[in-house]
C-alpha cells in the first residue's frame, strides 16, 4: 500500500453532506455511480452513487448505497473500536470551528479547541461531528511544521486516525501490508481528556506512514478508558469509513479491530475528479 487516494464516508444523503461541506472549504465534484466492481467487493447488492469532495490535495468520497445500512452508534466515544476520525489541518482552529458550530454545534471535544504539547512545538485541536455523525478534527500544526500545508483556512488532510485494542497487533498488521511505524508517543493529562471528549484519557498513539504522505494513518490505543469493541461494520453502515489505498491488487480488508480497508489498483482508484483544488505535496507531514 503505497498511498492513501482517498476516505469513503457512507451515508443516506449525499448531497445535504456536501452542502455541510462545501460550506466549510471543500470544493465538490460531480456524482457517479459506484463501479460494480467496487461493489462486489464490498460485497453489497445492488448499487450506489458516489459524490467526490476536494480540499487541497486530498479526497473525501460520498458514497450512498441503495441498500442502506445502520446510523452512527449514538453512544461511541473516541475510545471505542468503530471510531475513525478524519484530521483536517487549518491555519486558525478558532475561525474553523466558529464556521462549522454556525451550522450546529456537534462537537465532541468538551471545552473547544485545546492546546497539545507535541515534540515539533504546540498544536492546537478540536474534535467534531459532521450531520451524519462521522466524526473528524481540526488540527492547527505549529509554524515550523506548515511545510506541506500552503493557504489559508482549511488546507488539507494530514491524517485519519482509528481506535484499537491493541497497539502492538495493530503495528504488525499494517507493517505487513508496507507502512512505517514512526516512534510511539504516550498522551494524556487533561487536554487529552477535554480533546477527547471523556473525563479521562490516556492513549498510545502509533503513526503509520506510506511512501507518499499526507495523509497517513495513525493508530490510538487507548489504556484508559478501554474502548469498547463493536459489531463489525457492514460497508453500508454509516460507522464504516473505507481508507482506500494505491496497491498491486483490488481487495477489501479488515484490520483486527474491524476498520475497513480498500486496496485499488485499477484505473476508478487513481482517477480524480475534475474540480478546482490546491496542488498535492509529498512531503511527508511531521507528527502532532
């Protein structure tokens, strides 16, 4: 797996998604339908549409299948094993979230954007729903780190990152399939906590690099709480977000904890829409 091309997030309303997204930087492209090869894969019958949203060199897919599945787990936390969030770098978390709360406030993290103390200088977060649930994070990088993020507002992808019970498995898992495990770095205290969302937290996070990066993937193995492990998504259900990946062959994969996984090596998986958007750079992103 030499690069991630793109998240695929479910849901029953493609459009009334974009609109929320488009509203707060993302351009949108033009739907097509779901190849039938894709959906074979994803062993779902019937077929589905796919709108494709932009911001700055990545992708976000909008998938709505005919044959609905299940709505967000109302009561998961950010240690929970269905957890999957996005990371979208802005230059001011302050007037991103100010944006995204005028649309309704759905957020997760407890008191607003807080402040991380991280080896490359401080970052600033904030964690958030969109409409449907999925949830994603406002990730302000300290100045020195902006090397691969040019512009204002929000400027990109720099990384999804997914609950898991055990960090170690996790880390042989995904070193098999190519990736690089950077150093391990143990957060906690009560910034985590408020980022969170959760009176407590202490976590093990694990980064996951590809060749070609951003974005990347970061593993979160929370010691406290214990993430409580889920039914494993149907490719239909709104929890289950697909991380699809530059690869030698087509398949559809399951992580030990469940997060689905879809290796595309034919042409669908390369091509981009057609729509307005900054310039990818490869540089590798530093860690936060």
């Amino acid at each position: 797996m030499s690069a991630i091309t793109a998240f695929r997030l479910t849901t029953t309303d493609p459009e009334r998604l974009a609109r929320f997204y488009a509203s707060i930087g993302f351009t949108i492209g033009r739907p097509r339908p779901i190849p039938r090869n894709e959906m074979a894969l994803l062993g779902l019958e019937g077929g589905g549409t796919r709108l494709p949203l932009r911001l700055g060199g990545q992708q976000i897919d909008l998938d709505r299948f005919d044959r609905p599945g299940r709505p967000y787990p109302s009561n998961a936390s950010a240690a929970d094993l269905c957890f999957q969030h996005l990371a979208l770098v802005t230059d001011d978390v302050g007037v991103a979230w100010a944006r995204i709360s005028a649309l309704g406030d759905t957020r997760i993290s407890v008191v607003g954007p807080v402040t991380l103390r991280t080896s490359s200088g401080d970052s600033t977060a904030m964690k958030f729903r969109d409409p449907d649930g999925h949830p994603m994070e406002l990730l302000q990088v300290p100045p020195g780190s902006r090397s691969s993020w040019q512009g204002g507002g929000l400027l990109g992808i720099d990384h999804s990152a997914i609950s898991v019970a055990d960090a170690k498995a996790g880390r042989r898992f995904y070193k098999a399939l190519g990736l690089a495990a950077r150093t391990p770095a143990l957060c906690g205290g009560l910034a985590r906590a408020a980022l969170d969302g959760l009176e407590e937290a202490e976590v093990a996070v694990v980064p996951l690099m590809p060749r070609k990066a951003p974005p990347h993937l970061k593993l979160l193995a929370y010691l406290t709480p214990k993430g409580r492990p889920a039914e494993p998504s149907a490719p239909n259900d709104i929890a289950a977000t697909r991380t699809v990946w530059a690869a030698d062959r087509d398949a559809l994969l399951r992580d030990p904890d469940g997060h689905l996984h879809l290796l595309r090596q034919s042409a669908d998986a390369h091509r981009q829409p057609k729509m307005p958007g900054r310039p990818s750079n490869d540089q590798p992103p530093r860690q936060s």
